[in-house]
C-alpha cells in the first residue's frame, strides 16, 4: 500500500502544473475538499493541497514552453545525480537537471524511454506528501505504456522495483512494489499497454482513493471536468473512473474492493 514511510522507488510528492492555479484549485478544492496553502511569494505562485492541514499533493504554474496541464508524480532517490545518470544509461532523458529547490530537497525532471514523464524527488526538509491511501489522497499510482516489459526494466534499473503479473479481462497487468519488504505490502502501482494503435501517449497516472466514485466523478462534471472512462467494475480492484480537469490534466478515481 502507497504510504508516506518512503523507501527508495517510492511515489513521495506529487504536483499538478496549471495555467491557471486559482481555479485548478477552486476545481480541487470542490471535488476532494482539498484546501489551498501558498508556499510565500518566493515560491512563484507554488502551493500545498491539504486536507485536515496535511500536505497531498500540490500545485503550480506551468513553467515550461508548450507545456500541457498534468500530473507529475515523483519518486524518492537516495543519490539524485546517480539516478539521472541511470536514467540516460538506461535510454531515457533529463528535461530538468538536478536542483536544490530552498533546502527542501532536491529535484530532477525526466521521461523514461517510452516517452512517460515523471520525476526524482530526494528528501532535504520536505520528505514528501504528509498523508497518503486516506480518501481523497494519493492512492496508486499507473503507468500506461506500449510496452510494459521494457518499462519494468528500465525502472528496475534506476530503483529495483518488483512487478508481479495479475491477469485480467484482455491484458496483464503488472503489480509494482519497492524492492524491500513484503512484496505486496510494498505495492504502490502497476503497469498497462496502451495497446496496438492506441492514441494514448504513454504517460503516469495518479489514482485518488474515492469514498464514493461516482459522485466524485459527477463533481468533477459539475465543475467544469470531463470524464474519460466511465466509473466501472474492475473484479478484485474495486471501481474505477478516468477524468480530467478543466485543463486537460487526467486523473482516475478508485473505490477500493473493501474484500482485498
């Protein structure tokens, strides 16, 4: 289960880049009751999700040319600078290179070889988001690629991440955990194909766990979201969305099988 004692691999911070941050927030705000926290005015418009005065997720300006509005999970490294150059090894690249973001920690942007964008976070002052797997909270995390096997390798490289193989109706899906500890236990995400001619780049997705999935997915609605696949059953999961906000930025949404 995704938590917030983070070892190496683990999804520890999570940030939504917006053109306009003070209705992302309001949008937010209204679907999961998230509230939001500047970081001060040296952060350039940067600020904290919270809910019950714990830090989420958080959101900020899009800094970047052409840059689209999304989700950017980022992972824990233990040594940044070593893991970027594991990222290049392995066949991706760096888009930001490491930085000290004001003795918080330090930051890397990358995109694995397939095309995904994600993220190094390594710990200073901020270990990560303070709160995790509660409703309204970070939950899984998913990554959608054409090809799952190269990914897990890849991803092995730069964390020692463990896959298990789940079969499901029409593809196998594969579980991630971090390399310590029950393997279950240590689950946190998995792995899909985009499938054969799929429109779908590839891409990471972050679940949010749903006390109710579908009058969450009627609130993003109802603010000004769309929905990209319908709330659904997935057997021995629990019930699923695909939304997006009003900028584009996908999300899923899920209701945990209270049986598993």
């Amino acid at each position: 289960m995704l938590g917030t004692d983070f070892s190496t691999g683990s999804p520890n911070w999570l940030d939504l880049g917006s053109p306009d941050t003070e209705a992302a927030a309001a949008f937010y705000g209204a679907v999961f009751g998230w509230r939001f926290a500047s970081a001060g005015p040296e952060a350039g418009g940067y600020g904290f999700f919270q809910v019950g005065g714990k830090t989420v997720a958080a959101l900020g300006p899009l800094t970047q040319e052409g840059a689209k509005s999304a989700w950017m999970i980022h992972f824990k490294a233990d040594d940044i600078r070593a893991t970027v150059s594991a990222v290049t090894a392995g066949g991706g690249a760096v888009r930001v290179e490491p930085m000290d973001v004001m003795g918080e920690g330090h930051l890397a942007q990358v995109t694995d070889p397939q095309g995904a964008e994600f993220a190094l976070w390594q710990p200073g002052r901020t270990v990560g988001l303070e709160l995790a797997s509660a409703p309204n909270t970070l939950l899984w995390a998913e990554l959608h690629v054409p090809d799952p096997l190269a990914a897990i390798a890849f991803y092995q490289g730069l964390f020692g991440w463990r896959s298990q193989d789940m079969q499901t109706p029409g593809m196998t899906y594969r579980v991630l955990s971090t390399k310590d500890g029950d393997q279950q236990e240590a689950s946190f995400g998995g792995v899909a194909p985009t499938g054969d001619g799929a429109t779908e780049q590839p891409r990471w997705v972050p679940y949010f766990h749903a006390e109710d999935a579908d009058a969450t997915a009627a609130s993003a609605t109802a603010n000004g979201g769309s929905v990209l696949m319908p709330t659904a059953d997935v057997p021995e999961v629990g019930r699923i969305a695909w939304l997006a906000d009003p900028f584009g930025a996908a999300f899923a949404l899920l209701k945990p099988d209270p049986r598993m």
